[in-house]
C-alpha cells in the first residue's frame, strides 16, 4: 500500500491550488486557525467565553462559534476581541 502525503491528498480530494474548491479549503482552514489562535489567547488571559463576551458586548455563543470556526469573523469583531477583549494587537498581512 503507497503512502500518501496530506498535500496528496488534498490534490486528489481538493484539487491543487488555483481551483476553487481547494482555494474554499484554504480559506476555511485559516479561519479555523484564526479561531484557535483566539482561543489560545482567551485561555492564556485566564478569561470564560462569557467574560471575553461581556468585554466586546457579544454572548459567549457568538464567542464559542468564533473559536470553533472563525471564517465568519468580521474585521471589527476580530480587532474588538484581539485589542478591547484581550489588550494585543491585529497584524493582517497580503500576499499577491
């Protein structure tokens, strides 16, 4: 039996990069990145989803939806979690 590499697999199941399908995977990998990473932070500020919430004005599900899947992060949101909820800073970076 011939061992697959994960970017195999995702060529075969995704198609390669450039097609749609695989450009949706990525995009929603980084949310679900974004999501962790924010996470993460909350933990590490020894903060609930519910107090995190109460700093951004949000409900602990709207916040447990985020961690779970960021994809539906808005910019706002994510710079009121990130500086108002948690004290950091957003770096966003494009690359072309």
């Amino acid at each position: 039996m011939e061992t697959k590499s994960w970017k195999d697999i995702k060529d075969n199941v995704y198609g390669v990069k450039g097609t749609d399908r695989r450009d949706e995977l990525e995009r929603d990998f980084e949310g679900f990145k974004i999501g962790l990473q924010l996470k993460k932070a909350r933990e590490d500020k020894h903060l609930t989803q519910t107090e995190l919430g109460e700093l951004i004005l949000k409900k602990r599900e709207y916040i447990s939806r985020i961690e779970n899947n960021g994809s539906n992060l808005t910019l706002k949101t994510l710079y009121d979690i990130v500086e108002k909820g948690l004290g950091g800073k957003v770096k966003i970076q494009i690359e072309l």
